[in-house]
C-alpha cells in the first residue's frame, strides 16, 4: 500500500506542475510530499523528476513511469467507484413478513424484479394473517394493510386502497340488497377476526355520515376465508379493494352500497428504526410502493 500512495503522490505533483499545489490539494505539508517522491525514486532506482528553484519536469524515465501511473490510478478509481456502489445496492438476506394473500399476488412479483437487479441480494417472504414481534422474529419489513395505530416502529404508507362491502349474487337474490346502510343490520356478516369487536362501520354519502353496528355469527382470521365464505353465500362481508377486485371484476362478487363511502385503509410498509435504513429495504420499498400505486385497487 506504501507504493501505491507514493504512486498518487508522484502522479499529483506531476499534474499540479508544483510540490507545494500538489501538498495543498492532498492537505499535507510541502515535505510530507518530498519526501514520498524520493521514496518512490529510491525503490525504482532511478530520477523520475527534475527539480529547480521554480519547476519541476519529468526525466526520461519518470515519462515513461508516468504513463503508467496514469493507468494504475485509473484503475484503482474505477475499482473503489464500483465498491462503492456495490456498498449501495441491496445485498444480504432481507426478510419480509406479510398477509398471505397480499404476499401471494404482489409480493412475489416485486422479488422477480428485485433478483433480476440484484442477485445477490437473498429474500426470505414470511406469510401469515397475524401481527408479528418485528424485532423478536428479527423480519427487517414488514407489509400491513388496515388502519396503524400507535407504535414504536417506522411505518411508510405505501398507497392508500378502499374497504368494500360485497356479497354473492346469490345470497343477495335469497336475503335481499341493501339500499342504506341500517339495511345491513338485517344481513349476515362474515367478519374478519382483526377487525375490532363490536363491529361499527361508518358509512359516508354527499358530506353525510351513517354509522351502523353489525354481529357477526361466522368470523376467521383468514381474509382468504372471508372471501371463500361470502362466495359460498354464508353472507355480507368487507374487506380491502384489493383483497375481491378481481372477484368483483368476473362478477363472482358484487359490491353493496356502492353509492356509499367508507374510510379506506393503508398499505404501509413498517420497519423497526427510522435511522440508517438498509439499501434493500429501501429498494424493497421503493419497488411495492410503484407497484401499489399503479394497481387497479388502489387510490
């Protein structure tokens, strides 16, 4: 390493035409530099630069060692330019948790694009419905979609998708369609155990608001189960836009009270400290969140 700096130094004060230019711009003393480039002459064994009272010039032989150094200080920018950016980029293993339905049809698509950009970098996706101890798991991000509460953790909302109320075309012919939202009182209502019990909906409609209380004889864990429940006809339910987009868009569902809003819910992407975040997060981050954005579901 000693060569190699006297190599820079040598190739500085040939550039800066000046001992004392080169010593300012490396921000060390005027013999601090001297001394560099006699060791250089001292290890090759021969004159590289000329020295007079008010300049300095390359030898023969000091051209000729020049050129060279020229090359190998290229080379050596271009090598720590590179890892530098490999620094950057998204590497190591990144573990993800998120509901399983929602890791199934957009997650995977996101770690396709990520692996083809970074190979190196290793995905761990952890699927389950339930709110996971980010820090005791040791999950690096993760993916919730609802309404945040409090919380010591960083959470980024990624975009933001509507709840819709839905049904099967069959169970609305048997039990009837509601008009307004006191109707749903009458209905059953399929419930998704995460929702807080009692279940209050809140439904909005030109500036006015109705609130509704409904009961629930079937609930799961499961928003897959939820959906499978309510196409089988067993009742109303409410879910995330995109949880039943594409089962509202084939018909096979049918939104309630579509005239009527309700608060939409977040996705967001949470993760344990604000400071430092890890390039794969980050790129994680950035990529789910272009792909949200630009989803059908969302608003």
């Amino acid at each position: 390493m000693d060569e190699l700096k006297r190599v820079g130094v040598f190739t500085r004060v040939v550039q800066a035409k000046s001992f004392s230019e080169a010593a300012r711009q490396l921000g060390v003393a005027k013999s601090a530099v001297s001394k560099q480039v006699s060791l250089l002459e001292k290890e090759v064994g021969v004159r590289l630069l000329n020295r007079s009272t008010r300049n300095i010039s390359l030898t023969e032989a000091g051209e000729i060692f020049y050129r060279h150094c020229q090359d190998v200080i290229s080379r050596t920018h271009v090598a720590l330019d590179e890892l530098r950016q490999y620094q950057n980029q998204p590497t190591g293993t990144l573990k993800v948790s998120s509901p399983i339905s929602f890791g199934t049809s957009h997650l995977v698509p996101v770690i396709q694009e990520l692996r083809a950009l970074y190979p190196h970098l290793k995905i761990e996706l952890l699927l389950e419905d339930r709110i996971i101890n980010m820090v005791e798991e040791g999950v690096d991000l993760a993916i919730r979609i609802g309404w945040m509460q409090e919380s010591t953790l960083v959470a980024k909302k990624l975009c933001s998708v509507p709840m819709v109320f839905f049904a099967s075309p069959d169970y609305l012919a048997r039990m009837g369609v509601p008009k307004k939202p006191n109707d749903l009182t009458d209905h059953h209502f399929i419930s998704l155990t995460l929702f807080n019990s009692p279940l209050r909906w809140t439904f909005e409609k030109k500036g006015k608001t109705e609130t509704v209380q409904m009961h629930s004889p079937v609930k799961s864990n499961s928003p897959d189960a939820v959906v499978s429940l309510a196409l089988a006809g067993q009742g109303i339910s409410a879910l995330a836009n995109n949880m039943v987009f594409n089962h509202i868009q084939s018909g096979a569902l049918l939104p309630v009270l579509p005239s009527f809003n309700l608060k939409p819910v977040g996705v967001y992407a949470v993760y344990p400290h604000r400071d430092h975040v890890p390039p794969k997060v980050r790129a994680f981050m950035d990529f789910l969140s272009r792909r949200c954005q630009q989803a059908p579901w969302s608003e």
